[in-house]
C-alpha cells in the first residue's frame, strides 16, 4: 500500500474505531501519510479507502470529542466532448487555484491595443455541483486532537500553506 506512493512518509498511525453508514463499528486504523490518509480494517487486514489528503476534512466532534469526522468533497465530474476525445472538468478546488493565479498573474501583463478596446466583462462560470460525504471513527479524545493537528499540518504543507 505505501509501496504504491513515491516516497512514502508515514507521519501519524491511530487505532480507531470505524463506524460504517449503518452503525456498524469495527477495529481500524488510520494511516497519515504526506499524500494519502489510508483507512485499514484491522480485523480483515486490508485497506478499506484512501483519500488525497489535499481533498478532505478531519475534524474532531465538538460534542463527543471522541469522535474524529472526515468530510470528503466530491466534484460531480461531467465530461465535455472536444474534436479529438473527452476532456474533463476540474474539480472546485482546481477551479479556485486557476482562477487565483490568472488574477494574480494578470497584474504583471502589460495592456496590447487591441486589449483596451473596450470588451464585455468576463464572468465566472458556475462551479460543479459537488457531493460531501462524511467518514466517522470513534478513537481516544487525546489521540483525535493530536492526529487532526497532525493532518492539518500534513495537508497544509501538500497544499504549500505556511512554513514547512
């Protein structure tokens, strides 16, 4: 399993409890690494899912602070046909990154002529539509606080946030 990433970096392994969407609980573990945060069902021994790290949200229940969520969003992908095959939309977050760099970037152009021609303003398209779905794992309170620190430090060093 972390074979399959570049260079793998385990940074955190917490035993958890997972809670599947029917209620059902069973030992796990989740596997922090600086690309992927693995969810291993140890009594089947195998890996349950994975998730980009930049995609996700782990929070600990405010309420039962036993209680670690992850919040993955999902982009609805469609698919547009272009002369030569099929292209992709991209997902919010991408979306976001490219717009914030064409503004950001777009100070340092120089106006041509036939840009000051007066030209209709240009507005943004709609995002996808996007799915969220939550992941529940029942682990020590003190563990929960220490691996979601954990997680936001991994995620904002894969996201180039901060000091790293």
């Amino acid at each position: 399993m972390l074979q399959s990433l570049g260079r793998p970096e385990l940074h955190m392994a917490l035993e958890v409890t997972i809670v599947s969407g029917s209620g059902q609980e069973y030992a796990g573990c989740l596997l922090l690494t600086s690309e992927v945060l693995f969810v291993v069902s140890l009594c089947e021994d195998t890996q349950q899912q994975a998730f980009p790290i930049t995609e996700v949200e782990c929070q600990q229940d405010p309420e039962q602070q036993g209680q670690l969520t992850l919040t993955l969003q999902q982009q609805t992908v469609t698919s547009d046909t272009e002369g030569d095959g099929v292209r992709e939309r991209l997902s919010e977050q991408q979306y976001q990154r490219l717009v914030d760099y064409v503004i950001r970037a777009s100070q340092f152009l120089s106006p041509s002529p036939a840009s000051l021609q007066l030209q209709p303003p240009v507005t943004l398209a709609e995002a996808p539509p996007s799915v969220t779905k939550c992941y529940r794992y029942m682990v020590d309170p003190v563990f929960a606080k220490v691996f979601v620190t954990k997680f936001t430090i991994v995620k904002n060093k894969a996201l180039r946030i901060g000091f790293h």
